[in-house]
C-alpha cells in the first residue's frame, strides 16, 4: 500500500466517523441557523458596499470623466477596503450614527 492510499483510507475513516456522529441537538441547531444568517448579512453588506462604489465609479467616469488607470487602481483598492471592513465587522452591528 503506498502512501497515496494510505492517506486516503485514513481521510475516507475520517468522513465515515464524521458521519457517523448523533444528530444535532436543538440548540446547536439554532447556533447554526445564527452563524448561517450572520454570513448572509455579513456577504450581503459586502455586496451592497462593492456594488455602490462599482456604480459611483460608473457614474463619475460617465459624468465626469474618465477613470484611467490610476482611477482603477483607486476603485480596486476601494473595493478591497470595503470588503474587508465589512467582513471584519460584527454581522449585528451597525455603523455608528451621530447623535445629531
């Protein structure tokens, strides 16, 4: 038997116990549920983030002028600031808003 195949008896006894486990109870249940939902808003706001600076950087070089290549570079790095603001960002929590 080589290597290979011992790797791989090894990995198909790992998903056979991982199985094999009892069912989930009620609360684990819900947990999962809670961490499902959480990555959906967190996705979601990652979305509604990149889709707005997309749609501004449309606007800006339709209205105003073109982007080049430095506008692209600056819209990129918008896009990767956004995502990873809101990926690290509590799922429940929401931007803090001024108390005017």
């Amino acid at each position: 038997m080589t290597d290979v195949d011992r790797l791989r008896a090894r990995a198909d006894e790992l998903i056979e116990r991982s199985r094999a486990r009892a069912p989930a109870s009620a609360a684990d249940q819900r947990l999962r549920r809670r961490r499902e939902a959480e990555v959906v808003r967190r996705v979601g706001r990652i979305a509604i983030a990149d889709g707005a600076i997309l749609a501004g950087a449309i606007v800006f070089a339709l209205a105003v002028a073109p982007l080049g290549i430095m506008g692209a570079m600056l819209v990129a790095l918008l896009l990767i600031v956004a995502t990873i603001v809101f990926a690290a960002l509590p799922a429940g929590a929401a931007l803090p808003r001024s108390s005017n």
